[in-house]
C-alpha cells in the first residue's frame, strides 16, 4: 500500500518542478528583453524655450501674442530724442508716458507680432528711404537697437515699472530737407511694419505769397514756425543693418 503511494505522487512532484522552471524560463526572457537604458553624466540638456513666442493651445493650434508699439518725441537741446517702447498692454502704456513724459508727443501706435524662433525685435536703421533726407541725423543710443520680448512681458510687473525702450536721437541741420520722413523697419516681426521718423526742420517757415499783407506776413510766418511732429507707421522692405547715422 506505502509502494502505491509513492509511485501516486511522484509524477505531481515532478509536475510542480516543471512548472517553476518554465516560470523563470519566462522571467529571464523578459528581463534580457527589455531595453537599456543609457544614463548621462553630463547634465541636463537646454533646448530653447520657444513658450514666449507662442501659446500653444490644447488643439495644438498655436497663437501669436500680439503686442502693441509707438514712439514719442521730446526735445533735448537743439536735437530731439525719440523713444520706441512696446507693451502687451497699449493703455498702460501710454498712460506711463503721459505721468512720466508729460510734455511728450505721442505718435500713433502699431501692432505686431514676434516672429518665430526670434525672441527680439530689431530696429533696421539701413533700409532703403522713398523719400530724400539731407541734412537729417539719426543716431541709436545702442547697437544692436532691440527689445527682447522677456522685457516686454515684465512691464508692469512690481520691479519693473519702467518699459523697455530703444532711444534714438534726431538732429537736422538748417540746411536740412524741410521734412524727414525716415522708415524703419521692425525686424523680427510676424507681419512687416515700420516705424515713421516724421520730423519738420525747426527752423523751418512756411512760405507765405507774395502778395499778402507785409506785417501780416510777419506775423503768420512766426505762427508757423513747425517745431515737433509726430510719428506714423507703415510698411517698408530694406537692408539688414540694426545702426546707421544719416547725413
């Protein structure tokens, strides 16, 4: 009776063996399939943040933050300094000009857009000019002449209450063409658009007829003595240069 026991498990001994064999079978195959996995010991990779440029939406369509730009005239000495700022926020920024710059004249503003990958606007000071201006002047007060769009974004923020800006400084001779109408176009913009330098010569007199009373001449001709104007954007094509003094 013991023989037939014994004989009886056997085969179930064997059988549970086998099974456990077959299972690490499995296990090795799955552990010798799996990929390797190299791990670097050169730090983490930088790839651009392009975040600033675009909003990428949850459809993956992706949205141009649009901005708002203008310049504005005061005068210093016998030049005229004219400032180019922009902003997400056009109200805000003209009323940080009128608290700040009060005897400014403000030029009409214009809208744009960065260009990607660009994370800056460029001032294009060597496009080519329709209109003559002899005797005209314009100097950037830096080289390249940008605004980088991080800046942009902070105004307004606690710590930066002042918006960033691109000076530029105007001088006509009085030998100068009466009116300087100078391009310049953004570079780095989504859509071309260009500001307008519009100035009039201060010495300038408005040209009165022949035959118009002497004294009332006199006195329309120091009426209309032009000292400031203001500024108007359009679109313009030119060269690549971000600096240039015209004579």
């Amino acid at each position: 009776m013991m023989m037939i026991v014994t004989v009886m498990m056997i085969p179930a001994v064997l059988h549970q063996r086998l099974v456990e064999h077959v299972k690490s079978l499995l296990l090795l195959k799955k552990l010798t399939s799996q990929p390797i996995h190299a791990v670097s010991v050169a730090g983490p990779t930088t790839t651009p943040n392009t975040d600033h440029v675009n909003k990428v939406h949850s459809t993956g369509v992706r949205k141009a933050v649009t901005y708002a730009g203008l310049v504005y005239y005061e005068e210093k000495g016998i030049e005229d300094m004219v400032t180019f700022t922009a902003a997400k926020n056009l109200e805000a920024l003209i009323q940080y000009i009128e608290r700040k710059h009060s005897l400014a004249e403000i030029g009409p503003d214009i809208s744009f857009s960065f260009k990607f990958p660009y994370d800056h606007i460029e001032l294009n000071f060597a496009a080519p000019q329709k209109k003559p201006f002899t005797g005209w002047t314009l100097a950037p007060h830096t080289d390249p002449c940008r605004l980088y769009q991080e800046a942009i974004d902070k105004f307004g923020d606690k710590e930066h209450s002042r918006p960033s800006c691109c000076l530029i400084s105007v001088y006509g001779s009085p030998d100068a063409v009466p009116f300087l109408n100078y391009f310049i176009p953004l570079e780095g913009v989504a859509h071309p658009v260009s500001l307008n330098i519009h100035k009039a010569r201060r010495n300038f007199t408005v040209p009165v007829s022949p035959t118009t009373n002497p004294t009332t001449s006199s006195s329309s001709s120091s009426s209309n003595t032009i000292t400031e104007a203001t500024a108007s954007s359009t679109g313009s094509t030119g060269g690549a240069s971000a600096s240039a003094t015209v004579d």
